[in-house]
C-alpha cells in the first residue's frame, strides 16, 4: 500500500547522531556520564533540552517523572522505563493530548548496562526529576532485567496498562491495528530472491540467506555487510564487538575476524574484490582490510564519525560519510589518504549513502529524517527531500530510475525518482525499515524490517509490497545481494 504522506514518530537516537547536537551539550557532557550518553544517542531526536519534537519525536521533559511514578497490574512504571531502552517501543503513545506512532529501536544490543543506567538517571535527575522516592538505577538492575527478551510491542502493551499513561487516542488505536495485507505472498519465495540476499541479523547474531533460509550463526553483533563483487565474499561488521568478520558467501565459512575499533559500522568491499573498508566511528578512522590475506593493512584518519562508504565504479575513490562531521570524506585507494572532504549542508548527520550509475552523485541519508543529493563536481547539494522518520540505508537502484530508503523509526521505504528529483511514492511495507537493497536486475526492492524479523519485498514497477518474508532471527538490520554493491 502506498500512502501519500509520512507517519511521524520518534527514534532512539541509537547509533550515535554526533556533530551540531552534541555540541550544544558539552557542558553538560562534562557533569556526568548519563549527560554524555544523552547527548550522543538521544538529544538529536528528542532535542538537547528533552522537549521532543511535537508530533515526530515525544518529549522527555514533563513526562518521563511521570511515568517513573506510575503504577501498573504487570509491570510499574521505573520498570516500564527501563524496558524501553532495552527492548524499544512499537505502537501509538500519546502524550499531553499528541498521537506519537511508530517504532523507537531497542538500545540493548548498542549500549551497555551501565550507559542505560546513566542515561535513565541523567533523565530523571536533570531532564525530568522524578519523585521524592527516586532509586538511582544500577548497571546490575539493567542486567537483571535484559534476562527477558521481549519485543518493541510487548513493552507497548505493558505501558497500555500502566494507569493514567495508557490510554490511546481513536486514531492511534487504529493505527496500531494492521492493515490488511492480501499481498504478503503474492510472489513465491523463489521469485522473490532470484539470487541469494544475505541479511545481517543483528540481535540473533548471525547471517541468514534468502530463499533458502540458512542462517550462518557466530556473528555476534551482525550489523552491516557487504557482498563481494563476484558474490564469493562477505564482509560483516559486528556492532558492538568492533569486529569485522570474512565470510565464504559459499558456505558461510568464516575465515577471519579483525579488530577495528570500539565500535564497528558501515564495511564495503571494493570493485577489485580485495580490499575492504570498514568504519570504526568512535575512532574516527576508516580501516582497509586486504580480504585475501585475511590481515588489516591501513588506518585513515577520515574525520568525525566515519559511518559508511561506497566506492567509485573503478575503485579510485571511496567517499565517507561523516556522521559525526556533516560531510564526505574522499580517500585516495591508490595512496590510502584522506583527500578531499565535502561539506553536506541541510545533512548535519549524514548516515549512510550509495552512488549514482554515472558517478557524478552521491545519494546520502541522514540519521533523522532527510535525504541529499550532492553533485560531485561542482560539490553542491542539489536537493534534499523529507523522507520517513529515523535513520535508514539508501540504494541507487540499477537502472538509475529510482533511488529508495529506508527508515527505522517508520514504516514507509520512500522511492524517490532520480531524474525528476521528486519523492515519487512512500511504500507502507511494516515496522521498522532500515537496510534497503535491490535485486541485480532492479526488479524487486528488498528492505529489512527491523521490528517485525522479516524482509518485505516490494515490485518496483507497481511500487507495492508483494512479499513479507520472515526470518528465524531477530532485528534483521543490513542486506546485501549479488550485483548491486
């Protein structure tokens, strides 16, 4: 189903949205650990102060004490808390009179025991004080409570009946029931993955291949991946381990894991098939991996928060988004340097990014909600587009026609027609959509539900979804297919 505008929501600001926000909040970075966990992973979404985004992004200020205090038949409100940051939150809330629907990530799986703690005491102390009766959290009360596994909408549930917090509006109650969805398998399996997809199941911590349905399991952390080109390689990166692993695209034999940095994100491979790059954001450097060798050969300083990267077509170039710095980074392959960097103006956070066929654009995604197109040459930004809410991937779809994206914190994949510059559909495919990519012929479009464990398929010529395929793991987040890089 295709809808004519975008379902506002919030996100988690889960994988770290640096740079302008961050700034406004280096006072009180320096006051205390939970500070600096906000202001790296919450304030661009929910805004420095926490008073949210009216409509998009719910407030924290005057609402997060509340909660704290409230009182419920299965679960109370300090719990309550502590569960939306471990397992997220699906469904429409309403808070002071405003509907708020959609999907806010889990931060389980990004931040540690102790950083939710931080954070949850940094809200309800700074940000919203709670009651008198406030029991700052501990490291060990997170852990405790991570021992369950629950989904985004089991903890929407459990606020359902939390009193005075869990009444819905009209609207939101219908919104959280599920439109009818007669095209689910409208395609069979086969026709739907004419070659293999591998999808990056991060929660589960493994690989599983479309349509066959194997899962390659030990990939702890399994976030982005990258497909070699001739389809005998997969570089996966394991988020919160800052490894990297090969794989054998064959046989799911892995054939070497390699330490990057504190935290691992975007790995592309390039068109020579033998070099890997993979993003060590906190670090602010991008490591070139020699794939045959299996050994990491180089360390480029590439400038704040390096995310992901692309590769020109013949190899020469690797451009780098710089979450952290509100630009592209340029790396010389033949050199292995840093050499140019491009500013993204109206992108403060740019997020991930994939190149036109002629090579003369970058299409670039943010990591709130924007979409830019930046010509090379001249290095200006032609246009930028509002697209779903949160971040997302981005392809260029073979053919050049179309360029989607997703968006985790939403349920539409926007299409936007690369030559007319204009968003020419927002597709409703479900819950969650972060990794998008198209089949090698640009037929079919492929986006991975983060919320729902499940690859929706979309027919780009009718632009509607004609398979939701579900997985046996949890938070599928990235995909890859043979012959669109």
């Amino acid at each position: 189903m295709i809808r004519p505008y975008l379902l506002p929501w919030m996100t988690a600001c889960l994988f770290g949205a640096t740079g302008a926000v961050a700034a406004t909040t280096s006072a009180a970075q320096e006051a205390s650990p939970g500070a600096r966990v906000y202001a790296e992973h919450c304030a661009a979404c929910h805004q420095p102060n926490g008073e949210g985004v009216s409509g998009v992004f719910p407030p924290h200020r005057g609402h997060v004490g509340e909660l704290y205090a409230a009182e419920g038949d299965e679960i109370n409100g300090r719990d309550y808390l502590a569960r939306v940051l471990l397992n997220g939150l699906t469904g429409p809330i309403v808070v002071d009179g405003v509907t708020y629907d959609g999907n806010m990530p889990a931060w389980g799986e990004a931040l540690g025991e102790a950083q939710i703690a931080e954070v949850l005491n940094y809200l309800l102390t700074e940000i919203d004080p709670a009651p008198e009766a406030f029991r700052p959290y501990t490291a060990e009360e997170i852990e405790a409570l991570g021992e369950a596994s629950l989904s985004g909408r089991d903890v929407h549930r459990l606020r359902q009946g939390l009193d005075g917090i869990g009444e819905a509006t009209p609207e939101a109650a219908a919104a959280s029931r599920p439109a009818p969805d007669d095209a689910t398998t409208a395609l069979t399996r086969e026709a739907a993955f004419p070659a293999p997809a591998y999808v990056a199941v991060q929660h589960s911590g493994d690989v599983e291949v479309l349509p066959t349905g194997e899962a390659w399991p030990g990939i702890e952390g399994a976030h982005y991946n990258a497909l070699s080109p001739d389809g005998s390689r997969l570089l996966v990166s394991g988020f919160k381990t800052g490894d990297v692993h090969v794989l054998d695209a064959r046989t799911g034999a892995l054939t070497a894991t390699l330490p990057i940095g504190a935290v691992a994100q975007g790995v592309k491979i390039a068109p020579n098939g033998r070099h890997g790059l993979a993003m060590a954001q906190a670090d602010d450097v991008a490591v070139v991996i020699d794939l045959d060798a299996g050994e990491r050969i180089a360390s480029i300083p590439v400038g704040a928060g390096p995310h992901n990267a692309v590769f020109s077509a013949d190899g020469a170039r690797a451009y780098v988004t710089l979450q952290g710095g509100g630009a592209i980074a340029v790396i010389d392959m033949a050199t292995l340097e840093k050499v140019d960097e491009i500013p993204t103006p109206g992108l403060e956070t740019p997020h991930n990014l994939d190149l036109s066929e002629d090579g003369e654009r970058l299409w670039i995604r943010d990591f709130v909600g924007q979409v830019g197109v930046l010509e090379l040459a001249s290095e200006t930004m032609l246009a930028t587009f509002p697209v779903g809410n949160g971040h997302g991937g981005i392809d260029v779809l073979p053919g050049g026609r179309y360029v989607a994206t997703g968006a985790i914190a939403d349920s539409v994949v926007t299409v936007i027609d690369a030559q007319a510059l204009e968003v020419a559909a927002s597709v409703e495919v479900g819950t969650g959509p972060h990794g998008v990519r198209a089949s090698r012929d640009g037929r079919y479009l492929y986006a991975s539900l983060t919320a729902e464990d499940a690859i929706a398929v979309i027919d780009t010529e009718t632009l509607e979804v004609v398979r939701r395929e579900p997985l046996a793991g949890a938070f599928p987040f990235w995909i890859a297919v043979p012959g669109n890089p």
